[in-house]
C-alpha cells in the first residue's frame, strides 16, 4: 500500500523537471563548444593526411633528382677540367 503524499510527490516532479533542464543545458553548451570550436579551426589551413603524404613523396623524389644531378654536375665539371 502507497501513501500519497501530495508534498513528496510535488518534490520528485521538481527534480525530474530539474534533471530534464539540465541534460538540456549540457547538450546545448556541447553544441555551443563545437560551433565555437569549428569558428575558431575553421580559418586555419589545415591540410588532410592524403595531402601531406603526396606532397611528402613529391619532396623526396625532388631530393633524389637534386642528388643525381650534383653527381652528373660534378662529372661534367671534372671531364671540363681534364681537357683544359
């Protein structure tokens, strides 16, 4: 057998109100932080993992021709000085 206290009851409506406000509060600052968040990253130029790595390899084959050629240079240079 439940008793009905009028008092009691009033008490856990107001909690329930409360805990439903404040799970509302919390989704809205969660949101609230990620637009901030996108305004504040958006205007740098950040690039994608794709991007770097391609620009990363087109580096080391430019590093790798940059060699070759020192080395071609370097004999040509030679071959010049023994015919003078």
């Amino acid at each position: 057998m439940q008793s009905e206290n009028p008092l009691l009851a009033d008490f856990v409506k107001l909690l329930n109100s409360a805990a439903g406000t404040f799970a509302g509060m919390g989704r809205e600052a969660g949101e609230t932080v990620r637009d901030r968040a996108k305004d504040m990253f958006g205007g740098f130029d950040f690039v994608t993992r794709e991007e770097f790595d391609a620009v990363k390899e087109l580096a080391a084959t430019a590093r790798e021709e940059v060699e070759t050629l020192k080395a071609r240079i370097a004999e040509l240079e030679k071959a010049v000085a023994n015919k003078v």
